[in-house]
C-alpha cells in the first residue's frame, strides 16, 4: 500500500546524503512550467508571481502538485515513543515494524477504489482521519495517542476507530483485519466485523499498545472509552495551545498550520531518562542536531512557552564539554544556537533565577570561542589572513563533518556571543555585559574583514564563499548546497538592516540557479527552511513581496496541504517529497516566519506588521497577535479594517518591561494611499504604509486609526 515510499527515499535521498548527490536525477514526469524553472538560472516562476502583484498561496500553489507522501504523529508531548499514520492509516512503529489494516472478508491487499483523502480533526489536532472508499463502502480511519495523565513516562496507547457507511438500499456486512509487519512476529491476525444497515454505518474500534504484545496485537475497543478518551485529548492540546502565542489571520488554513506545527514538535521531543532529547523527527533523524534544537528552543521563548525552552535548554547544557564547547553531530554552529537560545529565553521570559542559573555554563561557552579564535589572530607575513580571529577548522554542519573554516559557523557564534551580551545588559550585569559586547564587536570585525577579503567576481556577480579557504560551495553552483548553507548566515542578522553587503549572498542565489519559487534550491529539489534567511533579508529591507513569495510557497510546497506537516527536501515539479516529516527544524523556520512577519525587534526598534499580506485588509475579517512575549514585554494586537470608509482600526495592548526607541506599524492595504493616522486620537507620524511612534508610547492600550485615500 505504500509501494512509492521507497521510491521517494531513493530518488530524494540526496537532500541528506551528499554520496547520493553527486548526480543529478532525471524528472519523472515534468511539466512545461517545471521544465522552464529547472533550465533558468534565474526564479522565472518567482518573478512570474511578482510580476502580478502580491503573491499568495493560490497564485504560487498553482504551478506543481502538492506533496504526496504523508506521515502524521499520533503520541503525547515529549514521549519517547510515537506512532506514526502512514497515508493509508497504517501504524508504523519502531524499526521496521508496522500495522496494517485491510478491508474486506478475505482482507484484500489494497482496499481501495478511491484515493486516501486526509485531515486533521477539528483542522488541526494530532488525530488524523483517512477517508477512502472500497465496494461500495465509505472507510473513515480516526487515530489518536494517548498515555495515563499524559505522562512521557506512562506506556502509549493507540486508539483507533473505524467508521464505516453503507450507501446502499441492502445492508452489507464489514470486516477490519489486522495485518503485521514484518510478517516473522507470532500470533494472529485480529479483525472485527460488523452488519451495516442501509444507508447506516458501524463503529469499529482497536486499543493497540506501542510495546506491542504480538500474541494479540491489540485490545477490542467501545465507544464510550474511545470518546472518553478522545475529549481528553482535545482537551490537553487544546491547553498546550492556549498557553502561548495566538496568531489570527484571515486565512483558514494558516491558522491551522501553525498549531499543527507546535503540537508536532512537541511530539519530536523524546524523554529519555531525566535529559529531553529534540530530535529532528519521528522514525527518522532519532538524533540531536544541536543547531536545530537551539532555534526550536527560541522558537519556543518567542511563542510563550518558556518553561518548555528552559528544561530544553538545560538539557542542552547537560551534555555540554569540559571545554564550555557545545557541539552535537551537526557541527560548529551548535555552539552559538545553544548561546542564542539562553539569550532570548532570558529576554523574552525575564526568568532572572533561571538565567543566573545557567549563567555559569553560559560563560565557559562563551569562554571556549573567546579562547578558540584567540589562537588564530596570528598575522602572517605581516598581514591578516583569510581566518584571523575566526574559529580554528570545525565539523561543517550535518551533511558535511570535514573541518573547515566557515562564515556561517563564525556568525552564529559570534551572534550567540552578541545576543548573551544583550542578556547580560538586562540582567543589570553591566561589567560583563561590556566586556562580552568589547569582545562581540571584536568578533564582528574580524568576521567582516576576513569577508571583505573573500569576496570574489563570477562572470560579474560578486559572491561570498561560505568556506573562504576552499570555495568548496560556490564550486558546486548556486542550485547546490550553497543556497541552503549561505541563508543561515543570513539569519543571523550579521548585515544590519541599512547594509546592502548581503546582495553578496542573495545576488548569487538569484542569478545562478538557488531559487525556485522563493526556495533554496538543490537541483529540481526545494528545501523551504534554509531559506528562511534570504525571506528575512527581504522583509528587513522592505521588499515584502518577495518575503511573501518564500512565504507562501513554504506554505505551498514545504508541507502537507491537508496534515500541515513540515518536510525536509521536495522535489517540487512533481510533488515528491522525502519521508522526512513532520521535521522540527523545518516546523521551528515556519513558526518563526509567521511570528517575525506580525511581531519583529530590529535593533533598537519594535516592528509590527511588517511582512503582513495587504489582502489581509481587504475584508472586516482582520489579523492579529495575542501574548507575543518580546524583549520589551508582552504586546498584543488586533487590526481591524472598515473598507467602505478606507478606514483600518488597531487596537494595541502592551505590558512594556523596557521601551524600544521607535515602533514601527506597517498597514500597508489595497485600500489606497495611507493618508493619515491617530493614536488615541492625536495626530501620528506616518512613513509611506507605516505609522511610525515613540517606543515610549507603548505602554497601556493604543487606539491607532488610519485613514486612507
């Protein structure tokens, strides 16, 4: 039944094994659109949608198929066991084992005379439901994980419902069979049947442990446990979710998505003994990638779930060297995620006790770069080399361990480094805050004239390696792994928002084959995640549309369109994706694209809006933010648009711990021109599409009125 999932593996393989990648890999089936963007050295589809406007899901989803392959976790947040549904409702479990479920009387092989439609229950909820139809009867598979009190330490149970509807005028008789794979384990094969009226339907329903006793395989279920069950599983996600950060929008489906995205991650979290190991997926990726865990730990500071971040965080610093050095098997950038994350947890919760806590194995991290690039600020010859003041030769990242000397692990540490400094400020530790900031800005020197020095012309585009002693990316191509490595430079905000040096990287990427509808591009693959640091050069530097483009096209192409889940690596012409989804890291870049979009500290500035749609003012249904903690306090925000009066209201609450010196508030709309604003009714600044005020305003609830011509 699931006979392409091989398939898929071996033709996308080359996403996460570069031996695979050395060739390229012939499409199967190619579109006229597909074939024009693979031949281009340029995003011709990108500049197709920004040619008519502002992009949108449907003007960018219309180009390919969507995803085929889907997997949808079924367990409680933080367990070290999940099941996964397979496209077919198939329960794959550890290893290759897994549990089918066949219809009819005798079971029949495939059981399918339609496609499997899937979705979530209520939109977005971790119980997936399979409809699909077979002689003459309607199959509905529901499925949900559950553990006593929802404990990680309690055994996981699957229930599983089957709901079955005769069309017909004659009653017809159902059977549900177990089937078990691989066929070598003991024991039977369980079913259950049932006599269905006409025009009637039965409930079928299976208890199946996930330390299978394969003497039995599974318990026979009842209506009333599995809907006892059932609301206590609505209930517990539905109270992880309301604890952090709401997002409204107009658009049904994001606001799906971005809760399906949390409650996935939380089940990519195994608690293994005391320690709680992020892993990068479920039945694959079963290992820390250190880089991967420190953005999911910020990603959960920016969305409010801080006690989440810090027992993450402290699990971290668990495995932490005796050097202060923190590296896993991705590689040299660990450390400085590791560092970034303790920051903002810090200055997005104001958890003092917990930051003076950790605050120790903070500082031999820090101590260990300090002391690492020390060794390589030797001048030769007089003069400074390529490396000088960078960090000694490090593992690259995951799909590359070889040592070498990279820009994009020398910006995440010196962002880590940066960011800590900030953390000390707030903390009133201004002696070391100083020293750390001396030594951050140090750090940022030597990292820009070793770029200045780098740089180098390709047939007329200026380019930075991201290896500066090799070039080792930039011989590749653009449409090579440099387009996924170069963006988490970016995204480290290493080029300020009024610098223009960052068309070093994104110059590259555009004219030499690195994007494909907005995405990092490998081949005819795309992998949305990575680039979420070119999306966040555009919105920094005003270019909102192509910010959307990545946007939507993450939305399009980057998941599952009726499961939401994240994936790593499609080959976006033809709809193949890898099996590697829900996939944490790609969740982690989605939730923080959607916060920085509404919610986004720029320096010394708050921006609000910034990478907002202008069709989200285009009807009364409005957008907005709820319990957004920043690094000035918790704000909330709701806009409202009159459009027969080009009017848009925006009702702003803040609980401000400090002030930023400017807020910025885009409300940029199709409803014309922004010709004039009030806040609490007094005249207001305006910049083109922004109301710009005094970051000593925010405080209390701000009334903002903006008028249109």
């Amino acid at each position: 039944m699931r006979w392409y999932v091989a398939c898929v593996a071996s033709v996308l393989v080359a996403v996460v094994c570069p031996g695979f990648a050395q060739f390229r890999r012939a499409p199967v089936r190619i579109s006229e659109d597909g074939r024009r963007a693979l031949n281009s050295e340029t995003d011709v589809l990108g500049q197709e949608v920004l040619a008519q406007g502002e992009p949108s899901f449907e003007k960018v989803a219309r180009y390919f198929p969507p995803m085929v392959q889907t997997r949808v976790p079924i367990s409680v947040k933080d367990h070290p066991d999940e099941f996964i549904v397979s496209f077919d409702g198939a329960l794959l479990l550890k290893g290759s084992d897994e549990i089918d479920f066949r219809v009819g009387d005798p079971p029949n092989p495939y059981g399918a005379d339609s496609s499997f439609q899937q979705s979530l229950l209520d939109g977005y909820l971790p119980v997936p439901q399979i409809r699909w139809t077979f002689d003459g009867l309607s199959y509905e598979e529901t499925a949900f994980g559950y553990s006593k009190d929802f404990s990680p330490d309690a055994p996981l149970l699957a229930y599983v419902r089957f709901r079955i509807t005769n069309p017909s005028a004659q009653a017809r008789r159902a059977r549900v069979t177990i089937e078990i794979a691989p066929s070598s384990h003991p024991g039977p094969n369980p079913s259950q049947s049932a006599e269905i009226a006409a025009h009637g339907h039965a409930d079928l329903y299976f208890i199946i442990p996930y330390d299978v006793d394969w003497a039995k395989v599974a318990e026979v279920g009842d209506a009333g446990a599995f809907n006892e069950r059932l609301d206590e599983v609505r209930k517990y996600w539905h109270s992880y979710l309301d604890s952090g950060t709401q997002f409204e929008t107009p658009e049904p489906f994001i606001n799906n998505a971005w809760r399906a995205w949390e409650e996935y991650n939380t089940m990519n979290v195994d608690k293994v003994k005391d320690r709680y190991e992020i892993h990068d997926g479920s039945g694959f990726y079963e290992e820390e990638y250190g880089y991967s865990v420190g953005l999911y730990c910020h990603a959960l500071s920016l969305l409010g779930h801080h006690e989440d971040a810090e027992k993450y965080i402290e699990s971290m610093l668990a495995i932490q060297k005796p050097s202060g050095e923190y590296i896993t098997i991705y590689g040299a950038p660990d450390n400085g995620a590791l560092l970034l994350a303790i920051a903002e947890e810090y200055r997005l919760s104001g958890n003092e006790a917990w930051f003076r806590k950790v605050w120790p194995q903070a500082l031999k991290s820090m101590q260990w770069v300090q002391s690492s690039r020390a060794a390589t600020r030797v001048l030769e010859g007089g003069h400074k080399p390529l490396g000088y003041g960078l960090l000694p030769p490090g593992p690259g990242y995951c799909d590359f361990q070889n040592l070498v000397v990279s820009y994009y692990t020398d910006a995440y540490n010196w962002l880590g480094l940066h960011q800590m400094a900030a953390a000390l400020r707030t903390a009133g530790m201004q002696a070391e805050a100083a020293a750390w900031t001396a030594e951050a800005d140090k750090y940022h020197q030597d990292i820009w004239d070793s770029m200045q020095a780098a740089v180098f012309q390709d047939h007329g585009v200026t380019v930075l390696p991201v290896e500066p002693l090799t070039h080792r990316l930039e011989k590749q191509g653009s449409e090579y792994y440099y387009s996924l490595i170069a963006p988490l430079i970016l995204e480290t905000e290493f080029f300020s928002a009024t610098d223009p040096h960052y068309h070093w990287i994104t110059d590259f990427m555009e004219q030499r084959g690195g994007l494909l509808l907005g995405l990092a591009r490998i081949f005819d693959t795309t992998d949305h995640a990575y680039t979420y640091g070119y999306a966040m050069e555009q919105l920094r530097h005003g270019n909102v549309d192509a910010f959307l483009l990545t946007f939507y096209s993450s939305l399009a192409y980057g998941m599952t369109r009726d499961t939401y889940a994240a994936v790593e690596g499609t080959r976006i012409t033809e709809g193949l994706n890898e099996h590697t989804l829900p996939h944490t890291y790609s969740n982690t870049q989605q939730l923080r694209m959607l916060r920085m979009m509404l919610v986004k500290e720029e320096g010394s500035e708050l921006w609000l809006a910034a990478g907002t749609p202008r069709a989200w003012l285009d009807t009364r249904d409005g957008f907005g933010i709820r319990n957004a903690p920043t690094t000035y306090g918790m704000i909330s925000y709701r806009v409202l648009p009159e459009p027969g009066s080009k009017l848009v209201k925006m009702s702003i609450e803040a609980s401000p711990v400090t002030a930023p010196s400017k807020v910025r508030v885009r409300l940029a709309s199709n409803l014309g021109a922004l010709e004039s604003a009030t806040i609490n009714g007094k005249a207001a600044s305006i910049d083109h599409d922004t109301v710009v005020f005094d970051g000593s305003m925010l405080r209390g609830k701000l009334e903002i009125a903006a008028h249109y011509n």
